[in-house]
C-alpha cells in the first residue's frame, strides 16, 4: 500500500509542475487548530486521536468511541485579523468514523476608500465604506479501521470559500489523505498528505469594481489577477512515542517532517522539496493535567546585508481534562525567537459521554 501512495504522490507532483501554481495559497488552512496541538509545535500527525483528527489526520477519528465537538478562537496581527475553528464527530460504527470542521480566518471593517474622491475632486468621508476579506475552509471527514491490526485511514474533502469584500470571490476543492499505525510499545506512526490531488480555486472579480480604482494611480491600473489558483501538495510524517511513569505521570514525544513540494526558506530546501522539522512533548499528570512544550518553524532568514539567519518557533501549552471536558491554551513563538507574531490560543473539547 506504501508504494502505491508513493506512486500516485509522485505523479501529482509532476503534473501540477506542469500548470501555473503558487508556492503559497490557502494559507490560512495550514495555521493550524486546536491549542493542544499548537503547544507541541504541531507535532501531532501521529497520535492525534480526537475530533481535531479530522484537520491534523483523519485517520486518528477512529478512536473515538462517543461524540466529540471542539472549538477554538484566536487572534492575530495585534487583534486585526481573527481565527476561529469549530469540529464535531462521531462514530459510525465500531471500525469507521465521520466528522465535520469549520474555518473561519478574517479581517472585518476593512475602510474601503474607493469612493473617497467624488468626480470633482472634494474629499467626502461619508463615501468610506467598510467590508471585511474573509477565508472559509469547511472539511468533511471519514475514517476506518483497515483489517490490518492497527492501521488505520482517514480521507478529507475540502470546501474553501474566499470573499474579499465585493471585489472578489473564489470557490475551491481538495483532498486530504491521512494514514497512522499503532505499533507494540506505545510507539506510533502517522503520515498526512494536504491536497493530495492539489486544491483548486477559481475566482471571480467585479469588473465594475475594478474599473473604479483603474486610473487612480497614473500609470498602474489595475488589471484582474489570474482566475485560477492551484495550491501544491504538502506531507507530514510523524513518529510518537508515550512513556509511562509511576502510572499517574506520562510523558508523550513526537517528531515529525513538514514537507512542501517547492523551494522555501524552510531549513531543508532544494528545487523539489523544502523540509521543516517540529518536536512537541505532553506532560500529563493522571490525565487531568497537561504541560507542553514544542518547537518548529526553522526558518532561514535573509538579513539585510545578505547573511542567513536560522530562526525557530518555540512554543507552550498548559491543559486540563475533567468528565469529559478539555481546556487548552497554547503560546506561540516564546521569546521572540522568529519573524512569526505570537499568538494566545485557547479552544475547548467536549466528549458527549458526560451526557450518558
């Protein structure tokens, strides 16, 4: 099975070179959710087991055993920009799983200046509207167990919906495909591959709108971008690890590979593929308290005399579980160590047997 997922990724990959795409589209939909996750620098791909599967590997729903929802918020850009995340899921049977996500990413009362100057010139501040650039990603998940002891799948598909005020607007689509493998010794595996057949956008503009700001810098009208918009590949690989101390404390490790399909400033690039190493650890305390830590996003960064200076992302999360009930909060980039603007993140998990 190994080498027939290898065989279809490598030819995706040698068809989307062949059409225009771009080294960075629907961005927001790799952010990340869940304030768990983002504590351990995102190094979940193999032993995430919850309804935030559904986004991290879909094959990690099928351990589910009652209904799951999850929610998440947090800002970014000093409160500009907004991110907010809700999930549920829900087994099927005792071998398959379906779940449900919804991204929203924004930007709201944008002032739209369009209008400021009427045909004679005056400026009328009464013309400024407002409107908002928003990103929607809504994912439909499924999940089961193969008869291999152990094995498991997961498949996404993927809605993305983005409007910028009435200036434009794109529809897209893709696929997600998530495998992980439960070993002997606590040890577990994962792989997650984003737009696996690449996500396509198409996008309309309002001529009318455009047509207003045409001239209003002499010489730099403004022409309509491209209609369609191809987002690569991207793969995770993930190796985990659970220790188990004195029955009350574990300790739970994962490394894992981000991987792009083009040439980045990540720490490991060439003209096919830039690698980004991430390292999370969980600390619990009989599995009511947590304490994470994590670092990723190895960056090198160009200076301005032209050196490279590598950066990285450090990160920390504290969580508590009770009946059911998980609280989470994570903060990114501890220290100022990268160019990435930190964040505090909180979401919340409820698991539906506190109801039965």
């Amino acid at each position: 099975m190994k080498k027939y997922l290898t065989i279809l990724l490598l030819l995706c990959v040698s068809l989307i070179h062949a059409q225009t795409t771009r080294k960075y589209s629907n961005e927001f939909m790799n952010i990340g959710v869940d304030a768990a996750a983002l504590g351990m620098s995102n190094a979940v791909v193999a032993h995430t087991a919850d309804v935030n599967s559904g986004y991290w590997n879909p094959a990690g729903l099928v351990n589910l055993e009652d209904n799951q929802m999850a929610l998440m918020h947090s800002s970014y850009f000093a409160n500009i920009a907004n991110y907010n995340y809700a999930a549920f899921a829900m087994p099927i049977d005792d071998r398959s799983t379906m779940g449900i996500s919804i991204i929203r990413f924004g930007v709201d009362d944008i002032l739209d200046t369009t209008q400021l100057i009427d045909d004679q010139g005056n400026i009328n501040y009464d013309r400024i509207n407002l409107f908002s650039a928003v990103d929607y990603g809504i994912t439909f998940s499924y999940a089961r167990k193969l008869p291999v002891q152990g094995l498991n799948y997961g498949v996404n598909a993927k809605i993305i919906r983005r409007i910028i005020g009435d200036f434009a607007s794109s529809w897209g689509f893709g696929l997600d495909l998530g495998i992980q493998f439960e070993g002997g010794n606590d040890w577990k595996f994962g792989i997650m591959i984003r737009d696996i057949t690449t996500t396509f956008n198409s996008w309309s503009f309002d001529k009318d709108k455009l047509e207003d700001i045409k001239n209003a810098i002499d010489g730099q009208n403004q022409e309509p971008p491209e209609g369609t918009e191809l987002t690569l590949p991207k793969l995770q690989i993930g190796i985990s690890k659970m220790f188990v101390f004195n029955y009350d404390y574990t300790l739970r490790a994962e490394f894992d590979l981000n991987i792009r399909f083009a040439e980045t400033n990540d720490i490991i690039s060439t003209s096919f593929a830039s690698i980004n190493p991430a390292l999370g650890f969980k600390f619990g305390y009989t599995d009511l308290v947590f304490l994470r830590v994590g670092v990723g996003n190895f960056q090198n960064e160009l200076q301005i005399d032209n050196s490279e200076n590598l950066t990285f992302q450090p990160s920390f999360g504290v969580g508590f579980k009770y009946n059911g009930i998980e609280i989470d909060y994570a903060f990114t980039d501890i220290g100022d160590q990268s160019v990435a603007l930190y964040s505090n993140v909180f979401s919340l998990k409820l698991d539906f047997s506190i109801f039965r």
